[in-house]
C-alpha cells in the first residue's frame, strides 16, 4: 500500500498543472477513411472531399470527433515505452475507468496537426488504487479553439 500512498501523494501536488505535451500526429484522410469503416459512420462529411468542399461548412472533409478521441492514447504518449513505469512508480496495472465530459469545439481537416496537452486534475483514493482524473485538451495546430477537451479518468494499482 505504500507505493499507492506516494502515489496518491505525488499526483496530489500536482493538481492543476500541466504534466505533458505530445508530439504533433498528422491528420490524413486515409486515417480518417479507416476509421469510418471500422466504425459504420460512412457519413459524406468524413469520406467524400469533393462534397465535402462544395456542400461541408468545413470546405473539406472532417475527422470524426470519436476518432481524435481515440487518438488520445497516441496523443499523449500513454502506452510509449517506458512511460507506466515513468509515471507510475511502483504500480503495476492502469485501467482506463472512463470519461466524465467530452467535447468537440473544433473541426479536425485531413491536412491538420494535432497534439494533446495532459493536466492534473485530481488524485484520490480507489481501493488499494489511485484515481487520478486528467484534463486532455487537443490542440489544432493554428487553430484557438481545441479540437477535443475530456476529463479522463484512470485508475492504477500496485
């Protein structure tokens, strides 16, 4: 249980700020292709460009708002080798417990960069756990308003 304890401790201090900054990942649309057939949503506005530049409010084509959030494992470097241990001393399973909010301010392009930026929101006690609640905000590269912004909430054991 002590490793929990310095866990809880640590992340405890740094409630509010800003713990890490991606890389930037270019969009395309073959990623955003991929996604629409995984997923069904074969919606015009994703797939097909040269609607999407006549009828689209965007002039383009759109990621799916599911796909930049699922893009948040990739975006903030969270399975990267190396990282669990890095920012989970002592711990040896982190679960992925959910989302408390989601939004999706802005539009993703085919041609846009993305990176994500991970805040500290809280840390409290689950068990012989932690929770720890994040803030991800995805940025647009030249863009003031994020693309996504979730609270995500994970849980980590010793």
């Amino acid at each position: 249980m002590a490793a929990a304890e310095e866990l809880l401790t640590h992340y405890r201090q740094l409630a509010g700020r800003e713990v890490a900054v991606g890389d930037w990942l270019q969009m395309d649309q073959q990623r955003i292709d991929a996604f629409a057939e995984a997923t069904g949503d074969l919606q015009w506005i994703h797939i097909d460009p040269q609607r999407a530049a006549a009828e689209s409010p965007y002039g383009s084509t759109i990621a799916h708002g599911f796909l930049t959030l699922s893009l948040l494992p990739l975006l903030t470097q969270a399975n990267a080798a190396g990282q669990f241990e890095k920012n989970y001393p002592g711990m040896r399973l982190r679960v992925n417990y959910g989302l408390n909010k989601v939004r999706f301010p802005a539009p993703v392009r085919p041609s846009d960069r993305l990176r994500a930026r991970t805040t500290v929101l809280s840390a409290e006690p689950a068990g012989a756990g932690v929770e720890i609640i994040y803030l991800l905000t995805v940025e647009v590269e030249g863009s003031e308003k994020p693309a996504c912004v979730a609270e995500q909430v994970i849980r980590v054991y010793p």
